[in-house]
C-alpha cells in the first residue's frame, strides 16, 4: 500500500468532509493507495483545533505558505473562496505539489486560464473536485450513453437544485458577494456539478441563452446589521450541444432556491429508442425508458452499492455523500498512479476551462437577452 500525504488548505465545509474520507479509507477494498492527511492550514486559528485531533496531522498552521514548504506534503486539496483560488492553486503548483483543485477552479474564466497555465508549467497532476458522477446511478447513465443504444438523442437535462437560500432569515456567507463568490454566482457554485458528466461525454455546448435569476437582495449579515447580496442564484442554461451527427438541446439547471429540494443532482437523456433518468434525490432509483414492441416502457430498477472502487459495504445498501467523496478521492489517486483505467475520471483543468466559456457566455446572454456562442 502506498500513501500519499495530504496537506488541506480551508478547513471549512468542504476541508473537513475531506478529512473524514481519508479517515474511513478502510472501507475501501484492495486500493493500491491510501492518504494520509498530514498537514492543515487555515487563517481562522478555531478550524485548526478541530484537524488537531485527527491522527496524522502534524502540522496545523494559519499561514498556508508554511505548508507550502513542508516535505511532509505530496498533494495539496485546496477548499477556499472563489476569490483566493488563482492566488493560492498557483502557490501549490510553484511549490512543486500536485493540486485537488475545489471548484469552480478560479472566480471567473480568467482565472481559470492562469490556473491552466500554471499548471501546464509545473507539469504538476491536477484535477477538480466534482463527486456526484460517483453515484451508481449517474455511473450507469454515463456508461448507457457510451454504449449507445438510445437512437436519436432528444433532449437531454443536467442539473443541481437546492433550497437553502429561500429561507431570508439565512445569515449572508461569502457564496452571496460577488466579490468572492465571483460574477456567476450560482454557475461557479453548482455548474462544474452538471457540466462534469456532460463534458466527458463529449457534449461541449456551442451556443446558451440564460436565464438568471438573483434571490434576496439582503441578508442578516450575522452581526445585527443587513448585508447586501447581489449574486445569481437561479440559473437555466439553455444550449445546444452535438451528438451522433445532430443537434440536441441541452438544459443546464443550477438553483440555490429551488422549492423544496436539497442537494438533489440530477441528469436525464431521452432518445429516440432508449433513456434514463436520475436523481440524488433517490438515491437507490434508476429510471430507464425503452420501446419495447408497439409499447413505450418507464421501468426503475432500484441500485445498490455498486461503486467504481469496490468497498466493504455490502452490495444491497445506499450509498450517501460521504461514500461519492471517497469515490471522488481514489479516482483522483488512482488516476495520479496511472491506474485509473476504465473508470471515471475527475474533472480535468481542460474541463474547468471549457465549463468557464459556458458561464463566461451565458453572463453576455443574460446580459444582452440573446443567444450567445461559446468561445
Ligand atoms: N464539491 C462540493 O460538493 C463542494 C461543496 C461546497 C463547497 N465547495 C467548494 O469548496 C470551496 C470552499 O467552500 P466551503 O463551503 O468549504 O467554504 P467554507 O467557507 O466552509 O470554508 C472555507 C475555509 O477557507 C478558510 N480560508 C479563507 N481564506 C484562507 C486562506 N487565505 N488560507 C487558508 N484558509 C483560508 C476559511 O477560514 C474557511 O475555514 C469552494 O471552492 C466551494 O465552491 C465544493
């Protein structure tokens, strides 16, 4: 078993989620590679106290530079504001460490590029945080779509709603400035989710018109006073993508006030001969359509615990968040041993470029109310 040290830079939301996947690394059957969290850097000294009591970790610090230059750390997972993402990915890269980037990979399509160039230059192993393809159910869209068998492709839906900004009592997070959160406010937060599966089935859009919706213009701000918000919330990206020698409308639906729902993922092809349909929302339930005779046949098949990467879970239970993330973690491990072979991959620099061209379009779409090529 190789390990592979890890060093966390944000230790918020998402940096603890990372930890408790290495943590419950056993669950995982016959894995060539193990990490090993051994390092942690955050500015808010309060985040630290709680990596210092995971076993491993020798190095807590405020100063995510100090961690920069430990040799204790192999690769550097880095979840921070979107603001701080160029300045602090370019720091790992010129330091010589391979890089879990967090999404949306850079505040807007600028960024993005300098992340890109970067990474060409250090030459580094570097790939972007994006889970949910991990579910069973997604897995089997994905594979259904390579093996062909849908005819013509109709329509095709891919999306994340959630609900938790339709409660105006909310206190204001960085997620609501576009300042930090950046100009595509719910594109960069939920987009990479739902461009992930498509991107990597070759389904790059050429066109979007957008429709963005803000939500509440001000939220207690946590301090007694209010906070202006200003960023998008909503947003249906309407595009056309290419496949089979056709053209085929795409949606794209991202929502931070969706009624309702929450953390629901979801992506839905129809064609012609064959189809499915998923969504984290029920987790277990795979719907599959077909033409069967004279008769058009809705069938669900309910899914087990059938992951890339075998673990000890028996096949009949569900799988959760916390199973997708350490998925999600022996892809990005087994891919930077070269060992990845058939299976899914996280998403590349390449991709997170390609996904900021669709944000970048869509902001002129909503702007200008027309339908706007990706560049
Ligand atoms: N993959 C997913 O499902 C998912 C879910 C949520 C968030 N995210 C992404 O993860 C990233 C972080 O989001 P979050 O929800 O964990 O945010 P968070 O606010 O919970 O945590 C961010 C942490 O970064 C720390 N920080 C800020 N500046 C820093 C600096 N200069 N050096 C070190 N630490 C610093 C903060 O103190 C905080 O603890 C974002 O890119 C976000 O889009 C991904």
């Amino acid at each position: 078993m190789k390990t592979v040290r890890i060093g966390i830079i944000g230790g918020g939301l998402m940096g603890r989620e990372m930890a408790s996947a290495f943590a419950r690394w056993c669950a995982l059957k016959d894995l060539p590679v193990q990490p090993v969290l051994t390092a942690v850097a955050d500015v808010n000294p309060a985040v630290l106290e709680w990596f210092r009591a995971l076993p491993g970790v020798a190095l807590t610090t405020t100063d995510y530079h100090e961690m920069l230059r430990s040799p204790e750390v192999d690769v550097v997972y880095v979840a921070v504001p979107h603001h701080l993402h160029e300045r602090v990915y370019c720091d790992v890269l010129a330091a010589g460490k391979d890089l879990f980037a967090e999404k949306p990979f850079g505040i807007n399509l600028a960024a993005a590029e300098a992340i890109f160039e970067a990474t060409l230059k250090s030459g580094a192993f570097v790939r972007c945080s994006s889970e949910f393809p991990y579910f069973p159910g997604a897995q089997r869209v994905f594979k259904a779509v390579g093996a062909g068998g849908m005819g013509r492709l109709l329509e095709i839906r891919s999306g994340f709603h959630h609900s938790s900004d339709l409660d105006p009592t909310k206190v204001a997070n960085w997620k609501r400035f576009s300042g930090i959160c950046g100009e595509v406010g719910v594109l960069g937060d939920l987009g990479m989710h739902t461009l992930h599966v498509p991107l990597r089935l070759g389904w790059v859009p050429r066109t979007v018109y957008a429709q963005l919706q803000k939500g509440y213009a001000e939220r207690p701000d946590g301090k007694g006073g209010m906070a202006e918000c200003d960023t998008w919330d909503n947003a249906m990206l309407h595009t056309w993508v290419e496949s089979g020698g056709e053209d085929v409308p795409m949606r794209l639906e991202m929502k931070r006030m969706a009624p309702g729902a929450t953390n629901s993922w979801f992506i839905e092809v129809l064609g012609t001969e064959g189809g499915m349909s998923y969504s984290t929302a029920e987790p277990k339930t795979l719907k599959t359509f077909r033409r069967k005779g004279g008769e058009q046949v809705w069938e669900t098949v309910s899914l087990g615990f059938e992951m890339p990467f075998p673990a000890i879970t028996g096949g009949i239970f569900e799988p959760g968040f916390p199973d997708i993330m350490q998925q999600m973690w022996a892809a990005y491990l087994m891919e930077r041993e070269g060992l990845l072979g058939e299976r899914f991959g996280c998403v590349t620099p390449e991709e997170a470029v390609a996904s900021h061209r669709v944000f970048a379009a869509a902001l002129e779409s909503q702007r200008d109310g027309r339908v706007v090529a990706v560049k």
